[in-house]
C-alpha cells in the first residue's frame, strides 16, 4: 500500500541533533501502528506515513515541543475502486531560532 502522507519537518536552517532525535521519537511513539519511513532532505526530514491521522497527530506534537508553524495540502491522485485517493502534505517549519528541544516530549 502507498502513503497517504507526507510529513515534512523544515527549517531554514541547518537542524539541531536534539531536534532531528525529538522528530524521530515523536514519529515513532505517535505512529507506532503505522508503516512509515523517513528521508532526510538538505533542510529537514520528509516522513511518509500510511496513515493521514497520525501525520496530523505527529505533526501537532512536533509543533508543541519545538514550536513552529503548520501548512496542510492535499493532491489529487487518481480513483481507485470507485473511491477518490488524495496525497496529503503536512508541513511543519521550525522556528528561525533552535529551541534547544527534548529528547522526546
């Protein structure tokens, strides 16, 4: 099965080390029950996940431990089985300045 879900951290700026492990811990405590995978990108992390719920849920948590601010979008992909498949992106930008973010939460 595909992704439904693009989760993308950013920031611009190089990110922290504590960010970068704060992302991977949140990812893995909030879709746990989830397939996903990550590629780091030159200014953050892309996340693609099976589940659009938990990429909200993740995304929300990254915002409450290291700040920042949320975008969501969707892309049309095609009809499949007579139901109607979107992409959804959920972008999350880091603050300018690094927060210095925990371990996990």
């Amino acid at each position: 099965m595909g992704h439904d879900a693009i989760l993308q951290v950013r920031a611009d700026r190089q990110m922290t080390e504590d960010e970068t492990r704060s992302v991977h811990n949140i990812v893995g405590k909030y879709c746990s029950g989830v397939d996903y995978e990550y590629l780091d990108v030159k200014r953050g992390i892309d996340v693609y996940i099976t589940n659009v719920a938990s990429a909200r849920h993740a995304a929300a948590r990254i915002m409450k431990v290291l700040g920042g601010s949320k975008k969501e979008s969707s892309k049309y992909l095609r009809v499949q089985g007579g139901k109607v498949l979107y992409q959804f992106t959920v972008r999350v930008k880091l603050p300018k300045e690094a927060s210095g973010g925990r371990y996990g939460f």
